[in-house]
C-alpha cells in the first residue's frame, strides 16, 4: 500500500544505547522530515532532506543523525539515547521542488528511554 | 519570530454543539496555514489547507476553517461535534515551498461529552 510507515512502533531502551528509527515512504517525494513531539511543545523540527544524499539540520538536531542513501528511507539514530530524548518521534513526507509544501505523517513512533 | 499560538489545551464540548479552535500565528511572510489531527496513538492527518483565495476553507469531516488577515488567525470551526471529533488538533504555518519546515502550535486537545 502507498503511504508513509515507521518502525518499531514503540521502543524502549536505555541510557547511552544506539537507536535507529525508521521511516519508508512509497509517493517517491522529494523531501523527508523527522519531527518530535512532546507535552507542551507540540512538534519541532529534528532534520529534514531534500532528496537523497541532502539533509540539514532542523530546530533540535543535537544528539540525532539522519541519512538518506534512497529516496524513499529516511532513518533517524540516536547516537547515544538520553532520557530526555524519550518522546513521540513522527517522519514525515511531502512535496517535489516548486510544489506545494504539504506534508504527509507516518504513524509515529513512541521513544522511552530509561 | 515566527510562531503559532494555540490558546486554548484543552476544550470540552458537548456531543451536537459547535465548535471553534482557534489559532494565532506570526509569520513575516504570506503564511501557508494548516489544520492537523490526531487521534490517540495515531499520526498527524491533514483537515485542511490555506494559501490563498477564499478566506473561508472546507476540509475533511465537515471542518472548516477562516483566515483573517488583520486579526492573524486561522480558527478551525465545525457545526455539529461528534464524539469521534475527540482527539488533538494541531494548527501550524509554512511558506508555501516544499522542503520548508512546518512550525506548530502546541495543540488543542478536544473531549466531547455526551
């Protein structure tokens, strides 16, 4: 099915481990984002890509790495996870360069970090 | 600085009564305005879109949504709630590019009573 999917759906880890989230979009969209959301602050900006191979920092990129070798994967790592970094993380697609700027949600995955 | 502010985090409503959410926003450029929702432990689905054009726009699920330009605000409207409309919403604002980043209002959260 076309869409926007994430994995795992939920994960649970610890102080100092590496995590890896993934996100996979089948609309070939040019451009990826990952966003965090959490209680009173709603979604801020982690990274996004323009196409693969292009990523750039977004409002709280510390601690966090992207990469994008395919259009259609976008993975967030979390270098060494910190419990502030427990949250909901949401990928998020949309657009071809020119286009409109919408942007299309996966499911979200929810991050605990202990 | 650009921002949106939901003013309102949380608003009970009564099953069959209106509705109003609304939403400030600074933003120093013509403004690209959206209207997002989330249902528990679901992702972000879009409701409705503004750039240009009527002031007044109609969405998905009977929601609809009026810019107004001297007051800065996008308020989200629907006339008869129902109690799947319980979830969290989200207004948010971008240039009307692709790849740009979206900025987001903290939420509203609505629980509808019987």
């Amino acid at each position: 099915d076309a869409g926007i999917t994430q994995s795992p759906r939920y994960k649970i880890t610890e102080t100092g481990r590496q995590v890896t989230l993934m996100c996979h979009q089948t609309w070939s969209h040019s451009y990826m984002f990952w966003y965090r959301q959490d209680l009173g602050h709603g979604l801020r900006l982690i990274y996004y890509s323009a196409a693969a191979d292009i990523t750039d920092k977004g409002e709280v990129p510390d601690g966090y790495v992207v990469s994008r070798s395919k259009t259609e994967n976008f993975p967030l790592t979390l270098e060494s996870a910190t419990r502030s970094q427990t949250s909901v993380y949401f990928c998020a697609s949309g657009g071809v360069a020119g286009g409109e700027n919408e942007q299309f949600f996966g499911p979200g995955t929810r991050l605990t970090v202990l | 600085a650009q921002s949106v502010t939901q003013p309102d985090i949380h608003i009970t409503v009564s099953e069959g009564a209106s509705l109003e959410l609304r939403c400030n926003y600074s933003y120093g450029a013509t403004p690209y305005l959206f209207w997002y929702v989330q249902s528990p432990g679901q992702g972000l689905q879009l409701l409705l879109k503004y750039f240009s054009g009527d002031t007044l726009v109609q969405g998905i699920k009977g929601f609809e949504a009026e810019f107004k330009r001297s007051q800065s605000s996008f308020n989200l409207r629907k006339p008869s709630v129902h109690w799947s409309d319980a979830a969290e919403y989200f207004c948010a604002v971008g240039p009307n590019q692709a790849g740009t980043a979206l900025i987001f209002g903290k939420g509203t959260t609505l629980s509808v009573s019987s």
